[in-house]
C-alpha cells in the first residue's frame, strides 16, 4: 500500500504542476488573442478560438430570500450554479423566483483544436 500512496503523491503533485502550467498558457493565449483582436486564430497545424460564455453569479442573501422553502436551501447550502441550474431543470425552481438572486459575468472559454 506505500507504493500506492507514494505513487498517488507522486501524480497530485504532477497535477498540480500541469495545472499552473495550463493556466500560465492559458493566459498568454488570451493575451494574444485580445491584442489581436481576435477570437478565432490558425497557429501552424492547431486552431484557437475563444468561446464567450455568460455566467450567473448568485448572490446569497438575495437567493435565500428568493427561495419558496428553506427546504431548498438546505439542498444547496450555498449559491452552487450547478445545483441551482438543476434545480431549474427538475422544476423544483422557476426561473422567475430567482430573477433578481443573481447577475451575469462574461467568461472566455478557451479551445484548441488539432487541424
């Protein structure tokens, strides 16, 4: 079992290295792609596009007000976007209670394709 532990040590400390690295690259290619002006890019064999996104950003206090039953609230403990959405999804939440719980953000999402 040390072996296992050892190994799995091993790979979350790799994780975590590949994980900064990404993010480091991340940032130069979006870097790039703003100065650019440019959202869809051909590099050599790869293309780059950066996808818009929005995302709802809960506010707490505002959500729990919102809420038909602290029931619910206990199913989501804290503004998850995810859990809300599948809330919504079930309608166990109508979109219209939590109209005024959250607000929108811009997010770039990031793809690189091999051509």
């Amino acid at each position: 079992m040390d072996k296992e532990v050892r190994r799995y040590y091993q790979l979350k400390q790799k994780q975590k290295e590949i994980e900064q690295e990404l993010a480091e690259l991340r940032g130069q290619i979006m870097r790039h792609c703003e100065e650019q002006g440019v959202t869809d890019l051909e590099i050599g064999r790869y293309r780059v596009r950066i996808i818009a996104q929005d995302r709802r950003e809960y506010d707490d206090q505002k959500l729990y007000a919102a809420l038909p039953d602290s029931e619910v609230w206990r199913l989501i403990s804290k503004a998850d976007s995810s859990k809300i959405s599948g809330l919504l999804k079930q309608n166990v939440l109508g979109e219209e209670v939590l109209r005024d719980t959250y607000t929108m953000k811009k997010v770039a999402s990031l793809q690189v394709e091999r051509k």
